[in-house]
C-alpha cells in the first residue's frame, strides 16, 4: 500500500507524484530523493572566520520536501548564488554536506556566464515567453557556442547527481528549464533511473518552439524523463502538440492520466500548479519589518 500524500498545491506536493508515478509498490522504494536546481536553496556569505550558510525558507525548491516521507532521504544538488574560490570548493562541499545534506555544483565562471545569463536568459527564456529575435542582431538569436556552454553545465550537473545516486533506483527531480538536457544525460548513464521533471515556466505553442533550432533535442531529453509536470493544461497541451509535430509521437489518455510512449517507456504528463506554502504566508504577518505596514494599512482604511 502506497503511502498517503497530500493534495497537490505546492511544490511539496509534486514530489510526492513523482513518487507515486514512477513505482507502484513499497518494496520498490529506495526511500532517496535527488532534487536538483540550478540554484540551492541556500543563503551563502563569506565572513572573516570562514564560510556562512543558511538555510533559505522562502526559495520554492527549499519547500519540495515538505511534501516527503520521513522515511525518505532527501538531497538537494544545485550551484550557488556565490562564486567559491577552487581552493575552498572541497571544504564548502564538506560543509554543506555535513549542515544541509546539499551538494553544490561548481561551474567554471565563463561557463556560468554563457549558460545561464547566454542561454538560459538570453534564448531560452524568451523563447518560452513567445519572444522571437527581430532582427540578425539581436541577443536571442541562436548562438552554437552558448548552447555548447548549456550542455557543459547540464553534463557538471550530470557528474554531481551520479557522484551523489547510491543506485539507480534513486529518485531525481529536476527543477525548470535550465536543466532541460540533464534527463538524457542520467539516462545514458543510469537506464533505470527513475526521474521526474518540472517546468516552472510556461511552454510555448509549436508554432514558436519550431523555430529553435535544437528543438528535437530539447524534446527527446523532456521525454527521457519518468514523468514530466507542467503549470497548466495549456503548457501540456502545447508539449504534447510538438511531440507529435515534430517527433510524430502521439499521446494517450486513461482514466485522466496522460502519457507518451517513448523507446519502450510510458512518459507521464502531469498538470501541476505551484502555490504558496500557506503556513510561511502566514507567519510574515507576525515579521516585525510588516507589522509597520499593517499598522499603516489599519489607519488608512479605518471606519
């Protein structure tokens, strides 16, 4: 019997759909869970004494466990928001380890540059919010070098998960589109390995996304994935439309659920909408840097 999950709402939730969707019995469970970010959900500074980590309440991955047995183990992989000197990337590793059971990735800074703020910000990014370049000049344009630099960080990203996966039977959750080609890359290396994706950013129609270049690619390692979630029906609707455009694969529907059958495979297509962590809403009215702000709001709108 599998274990009782709540209602999806959060980001929590979705990890429990990735666990559910992947494995049908308890017996199967390896009780591990690899939730990997282009970011941890961590706040790092550096102090005179030595390195400062604390835990970061308010990222949304930071709140994907919430939703997780305790019988689960759960890692989180992913970069930091600072740059680590090499000499102290062994002892940062072992710290956050040891504090918060994270394991950061360390990508060279010109990589970095041309992966996330090249790629991910440049092309990707306004690709999925229906921007097209307008002219031969302009940053969004395809470019093979940023795109090299994108399968450079996925593959580091790739060695930190395999370097952290016990087996493959481990779970992994991959977080939004800056990891889109890490599920092709595990797959290689892990046949088995049961792995979900979630896009937090809209995806276009297929009449936009065509128009990339690396589309197939993109869409093979979506499809390498266990199961692949979605804000909403629209952002499926429009995946599930270049699958078969572009792929000509085509979807099924039982009983509600929807998948695609890729090499063998049955690909779970899930609607999964990310809210607000209710609790952590809740709390900020009591934050003496919001009181002010209540006070004033009182006294404006009273009587």
């Amino acid at each position: 019997m599998l274990p009782s999950w709540p209602p999806l709402h959060c980001c929590s939730c979705q990890a429990g759909w990735l666990l559910r969707a992947v494995c049908s019995c308890v017996a199967c469970f390896s009780y591990r869970l690899i939730i990997v970010s282009n970011v941890l959900p961590i706040r790092a500074k550096r102090e005179p004494e030595g390195w400062q980590f604390e835990w970061d309440e308010d990222a949304l991955v930071a709140q994907a466990k919430e939703g997780v047995p305790d019988e689960f183990e759960v890692v989180f992989v992913g970069s930091l928001s600072v740059d680590v000197d090499v000499m102290e990337q062994e002892e940062v590793a072992q710290q956050l380890k040891q504090q918060h059971n994270c394991a950061p990735v360390f990508i060279a800074p010109d990589v970095r540059e041309k992966y996330y703020r090249g790629f991910c910000k440049q092309q990707l990014w306004p690709l999925f919010h229906y921007v097209l370049p307008m002219s031969p000049s302009s940053a969004g344009r395809f470019n093979s070098e940023l795109w090299q630099a994108y399968v450079k960080a996925n593959k580091t990203f790739m060695e930190k998960v395999v370097e952290e996966c016990a087996s493959d039977t481990d779970y992994v959750w991959i977080h939004d589109y800056h990891l889109l080609v890490l599920p092709s890359l595990l797959r290689k290396r892990f046949n088995k390995i049961r792995c979900g994706l979630f896009l937090h950013s809209p995806f276009p129609s297929s009449e936009i996304f065509r128009t990339f270049p690396k589309r197939e690619e993109l869409l093979r390692s979506m499809l390498n994935a266990d199961l692949i979630g979605f804000h909403t029906f629209d952002y499926a609707r429009h995946f599930l439309s270049c699958a078969s455009r572009m792929l000509g694969l085509e979807h099924e529907t039982l009983r509600g659920a929807i998948s695609i059958e890729y090499y063998g495979r049955n690909v779970g297509i899930k609607i999964m909408p990310t809210g607000v962590n209710p609790q952590r809403l809740l709390e900020g009215f009591s934050w003496a840097e919001f009181k002010w702000r209540r006070g004033e709001l009182v006294s404006q709108f009273e009587g």
